[in-house]
C-alpha cells in the first residue's frame, strides 16, 4: 500500500543521507575527494528524495559548498541550473543573481538561466523591491523567449499545462541538454514550474510570458531534440487544452457581459 511505499522511501533516504554523512567525513580536508562526495550527494539526495520537501535545503548545501570548493570545475559548472532554482526555492533570489552577474551573459543566453533572470526580476517585481518594474521583467521574459519559446508558452498558460502535463515527464538529460527544444522545455519546466507557480496568484507571471510570445513567430510543431517525437505530442496536446480552455473562457465571459 501506499503507507508502505512512503515507509520504504523514508528509509531509502535515511540510509543515503547516513551514507553521505560518512562519505564527507572520511574526506577531511581532500578538497578532490570532498567534490566527489558532494556530487554524490547531490545526484544521490535528487533521486532518493523525490517529492520529500526536505530535500531541497540538503541539495542545495551540498551545491553551495562544491560551488565554496571549486567554483570553475565542470562538476560544478554541471549542477549550475540545479544550484539557481534551489536558490530561488529557498527565497534566495539575491545570491541567484549574483551568481548569474558572476557567470557572463554568455551563460545566461542559455534558456534556463535565462528564464531564472526573468524569474528574479518577477520576484523582485511581486516583492515590491527598490528598481524593479514590471518593464524589467518583461525585457528579461523576452531574452528568454528568444532562447526557447516554448517554455514560455507553458508559463503563459501554466496552471492548464500543469495539470495536462505530468511533472514526471522527464526527457532524457542528452535530449534537455539541446537549446530551443520542447524537451529543454519539459526538462525546466518539471524543475522550475513551482518556483513560477510562487509569483503567479495574480496572473502576472502568465501575463508577462504571452505578451512577451506576441512579439515572436514559434516554430510548430514544436522544435525537438529527439527521434520519436514522443515529447513533441505531449506538449501539442497540453497546448490544445489550454487553447480550448482560453476559448472556453472567453466564451463564459462574453455570456456574462450580455447578460449584465
């Protein structure tokens, strides 16, 4: 049964988080052999902890301490997008984008930093934080749309295609890893789709994607990085729901003008 299920993962991840625990004490001060019981750690907490709340803080630990250690090795260059949304997450959007100012704008064409930018600022906007404007975050929303489009298109309608799309989804890494791809897409947005969700309950977030969509022509079908075109179908069908719900919702609100 399901009370079993959640027993059996509790115990899995006790006996990693033991496991890790005595990994980074064997260490000492080896800083190589204290980067490869972090990335252990990280990669070992990501899949033993899925859906534990928990989690999130001890990843995130692990990623601060290797970006400490060895900021510039590809192991921790590896964990960057990981490092940005558990910052966010955990409200820490100043060291967010102190790290992204610290990274270049080269790295941040790519669209999940990208879109972490536009996030910040949407933060900074919803916080009512000195500078920030509604202006900023969609200059930001249109450099990440201009990366992937498609992301954006899951955020201008998220709470229909949340609900059509299981966060499970998960298309392999060598397939998210491609720029501009529905699957680059998928990949971000089942890491990033609550920390969006956070700064949407007035439709802001949603609002700031489509008007930042209207100044672009979206290749469709969706762009993909993979053969069988298995991820491409599942993001045709979320988007014809969530047209068909905006239509339908267009519709109840023409009734209820005639009707006043």
């Amino acid at each position: 049964g399901r009370g079993g299920d959640a027993e059996k993962a509790a115990t899995r991840l006790q006996a990693q988080r033991t496991r890790i625990a005595r990994a980074i004490a064997r260490c000492g001060t080896d800083e190589d052999a204290l980067m490869a019981a972090h990335d252990d750690a990280i990669r070992s907490l990501k899949l033993a902890g899925v859906g534990d709340e928990t989690v999130g803080p001890e990843r995130l630990a692990h990623l601060r301490a290797m970006q400490k250690l060895q900021p510039g090795d590809p192991r921790t260059e590896g964990w960057r997008v990981d490092l940005i949304l558990l910052l966010l997450d955990e409200g820490e959007a100043g060291e967010a984008r102190s790290l992204l100012v610290g990274w270049g704008e080269e790295v941040c064409k790519a669209a999940p930093f990208a879109y972490s930018r536009a996030l910040i600022e949407l933060a900074a906007l919803h916080g009512e934080e000195e500078g920030a404007s509604r202006e900023v975050a969609l200059t930001e929303m249109k450099l990440a749309v201009a990366a992937n489009p498609y992301i954006a298109i899951f955020l201008a309608q998220m709470d229909t295609f949340a609900t059509e799309i299981d966060p499970d989804t998960q298309p392999p890494p060598e397939e998210t890893a491609k720029g501009g791809t529905v699957e680059e897409a998928l990949g971000y947005t089942a890491a990033a789709g609550g920390c969006w969700m956070d700064f949407n309950d007035n439709g802001e977030a949603s609002e700031i994607a489509a008007e930042a969509l209207e100044e672009i022509e979206v290749e469709w079908p969706p762009r993909s990085a993979g053969v069988s075109k298995k991820y491409v179908k599942i993001f045709e069908a979320a988007s014809a729901a969530a047209e068909r719900e905006a239509e339908q919702e267009g519709s109840d609100d023409e009734e209820e003008e005639e009707g006043e």
